[in-house]
C-alpha cells in the first residue's frame, strides 16, 4: 500500500499558480529563461547558449572561448553534464545570475564544478543575457 500511494505521488505535476495569489508573470519569465539557459547549457551546443545573449553581449569571444575550455576533449555522449541556477539576484528588470556546470566524465569518474555569472536585463519584453558579471578584487591579493 505504501509503495502503491509512493507510485501515485509521483504521477502528480506541481505546477506554479502565476498571478496575485502565485508567481508574478515577471518572475515566471525569468525562471522559463534562467531555466532554457540551463538546458542550452547541457546540450553542450554553444550554438544554442547564443540564443540567451543580447546582440550587443560584449563578451561573446571570452564566453565562446570559456564554455569551449570547459567541453573540451568532451563530447556530451561521454559526459555527464547538468546546469543548475546557482544564485539569482533580481532588482526590477534587470538581474544577476549565477549558474553552475557539473560535469563528469564517466571514464574517469572525476567530478569537476564551473561557475559563470552574468547580468540579465529584460529588453523588448523578453530576457537576454547583456555583460559579464564582474567579481570584485580579491582582497586577499
């Protein structure tokens, strides 16, 4: 009996009520692009994470460059790849985002953890990813 109502427990979809007594629509939005970036992100397609940014990203070379690094010698058949929002930080119609990569390659079992952070504004009533988010100096230096 246990296992039977533990089986039709998870046959139950949650879903997010969007309005006054729910999500507002603003806040569902940001969480349907924070949540396409994720997946365009483990499809290990750079092709697909360029739909996300802004035209004018200024930083399309460095991001090339770092999601290439990060995928490098790997193919995503062989890696276990999964994004996940790590912070999120929302100040009207602009945000800041961090996301995090885990990968894992199963020939040799080794976990390894990127982290990319960037600053999202909602232009023409839709979300784009528009610069780099910039650490602070390291006061340790």
């Amino acid at each position: 009996t246990s296992t039977a109502l533990e089986g039709a427990l998870t046959q139950i979809h949650w879903y997010t009520p969007i309005g006054p007594r729910g999500i507002s629509p603003e806040r569902y939005e940001l969480q349907a692009f924070t949540e396409g970036f994720q997946q365009a992100l483990e499809s290990g397609s750079l092709e697909k994470t360029y739909l996300f940014f802004d035209d004018l990203y200024p930083a399309r070379a460095e991001w090339a460059a770092w999601y290439h690094q990060a995928l490098s010698g790997k193919t995503p058949k062989t890696l276990n790849l999964k994004a996940s929002l790590g912070g999120l930080i929302i100040n009207g119609e602009n945000a800041t985002a961090s996301f995090v990569l885990n990968l894992t390659n199963p020939a040799t079992g080794k976990p390894q953890k990127l982290e990319r952070s960037f600053k999202l504004s909602k232009k023409e009533k839709t979300w784009k990813i528009t610069a780099p988010e910039v650490k602070g100096k390291d006061k340790n230096k």
